[in-house]
C-alpha cells in the first residue's frame, strides 16, 4: 500500500512548492491531495495544472485526489441545480485530468440545507436515489471521455449511507470510471460495531473493497453526551484497529493509496508517525 495526506499544501494549491511537499515527504508519506471550490475552476488553466503537476513530478510524489467544493445536492428535484453542480464537476473532471491525479474527489450532497452531511428523511427516498444514479450517469460519462477516476465520498448521514447502498449505486451507475472512497470510518453505526470493531472492518472492506480505488485514514473515538458521538480521531489514537484495516485495504489494493485527513497541520506528524508503525509492526508492505 501507499500512504499520502489531503492537507499541507496552501489553500490555492497553484501555491504549491517543493518547500511543502518536502515537508510531507519528511513524514514518511509519499502522496498529497487537495481541494478546491468548484464555482472558481474557470479560473484554473491548463497551464496552471501542468506547473503543479511538475512540482509534484520533481519532487517523487503522487498528486493522489483532487477534490470539488459545492454545495448543491446532485439529486436535487430543481433541475436547474443539478445542472449548475454537473457543470462545476464536469470541470473539475477536466482540471483534475490536467493535474494528473490518481481520482477526481465528488461528494452527494443532501436534500437538508444545512449542508452535505446534514441529514434528511427525503435523501432515503426511491426518487432520490434514481435521481442520484441519473445524475452519477451523466458524470460518469464525463470521466469516461477524459479518462479520470471519479471517487465518491460516502458517509452513514448521507443517501450513500452503508456500504451495501454504496455497491448497489454504483451497480446501478455502471461505469468502470466511478467508484467510492473507503472512507471506514463514516460507515460505522453504533457501539457494539465500535467496540467489535474488527468484524465491522471485515464487512465494511468485503463490500466497499472492490469498489474503492482509494481510501482514507482515520481512527475513531466515543464522545460523552446523551446520544451516541463517533467521532473521528487521529488514527492509532482511537478504537479501531488500525492494522486490520490497513491489511484488509493492501490485501486488496496493493499500490492503492490511503489518505491521512482532517487533522490540522500540525497533529499529521503524529498521525503519520502512529500509522507508519502501525504498518512496520503488521508487515504490511509500504512503498
């Protein structure tokens, strides 16, 4: 397996220098990724991505996902929205295509206008999901003609919310070029599958593995309250056990990368020091 972080590099990732990815590379990491808004990639060009992209090719590193920011919901009933958001990834598509990332990183959205991962009863409707699967269509038509991995981040909160929704929506899609992150962590729903968590790994990875070109690195922590809080956590730091999921991840995908994310930049040396060792004491064979 391989080991990169979506993080350390500037907010404009056309600010990138050998400068920050020397710094991950002195983690022990060997890829990045990064974000950028969708409603501002018209002002990305071609040339912008080829300057990142030799940065990243001068430095040995992967640019392993770049990610689109939106904020509308793909299975939105307003069709003119969905239009809005297919242009704005469609874009990326191209703009990722450019960079040369290994996966173009999209998210579902949510009927609940709070925001993405802000749940809704209308988001588990039969309409909703035709309509999602309608919409994933059109863009897995895009990432086919632009030869670019499409990735979807999926989550317990959303319409994507277990992983055998997950497999039966990308059945559904039917594209090689779309699939979904294993992102393990946003697929566990309660305590007993928090603290028997080996065999809630086994049943997450047997489902999402052969659907998932990529993955995410997080740990998991109980929060105290009156109603259950799994939250994320640096991994090595929480409940989970780490190198079965790590195992369970190279066993599959053997040069497939796993991110470290949602850290702020200083705790990613720990997060990458703790997994790192994870990795050396299972054997898991790390390049």
């Amino acid at each position: 397996m391989r080991l990169g972080v979506c993080g350390m590099i500037p907010s404009d990732f056309r600010q990138t220098n050998a400068a920050h990815l020397e710094a991950i590379k002195a983690l022990g990491l060997s890829g990045a990724a990064f974000h950028y808004a969708g409603d501002q990639l018209d002002q990305i060009s071609e040339a912008d991505c080829q300057a990142v992209r030799a940065t990243f090719a001068a430095a040995g590193m992967d640019l392993v996902q770049f990610g689109i920011g939106y904020g509308e919901c793909l299975f939105d009933p307003d069709e003119n929205i969905r239009r809005t958001v297919i242009g704005k990834i469609e874009r990326g598509i191209e703009v990722s295509r450019q960079l040369g990332s290994i996966a173009c990183l999209i998210r579902t959205g949510s009927l609940n206008p709070a925001g993405a991962y802000a749940p809704a009863r209308e988001n588990l409707t039969p309409s909703a999901r035709a309509q999602l699967v309608s919409t994933l269509k059109t863009i897995a038509a895009k990432a086919e003609a632009e030869h670019v991995d499409v990735v979807i981040e999926t989550h317990l909160l959303t319409i994507m919310g277990s992983p055998e929704i997950n497999r039966d929506v990308i059945d559904a899609v039917g594209s090689a070029r779309m699939s979904v992150v294993m992102d393990y962590v946003n697929h566990f729903q309660n305590l007993d599958q928090v603290y028997d968590n080996a065999a809630r790994l086994e049943h997450i990875f047997s489902i999402m593995n052969p659907i998932s070109v990529l993955g995410h690195c997080k740990d998991i922590k109980l929060s105290p309250g009156l109603v259950l809080h799994i939250d994320e956590e640096i991994p090595g730091d929480g409940e989970l056990d780490l190198a079965a999921a790590l195992r369970l991840w190279h066993e599959a995908h053997p040069d497939g990368y796993m991110l470290l994310e949602h850290l702020p930049n200083e705790k990613y040396p720990r997060a990458a020091e703790n997994t790192l060792k994870v990795i050396k004491e299972a054997g898991i064979p790390l390049h």
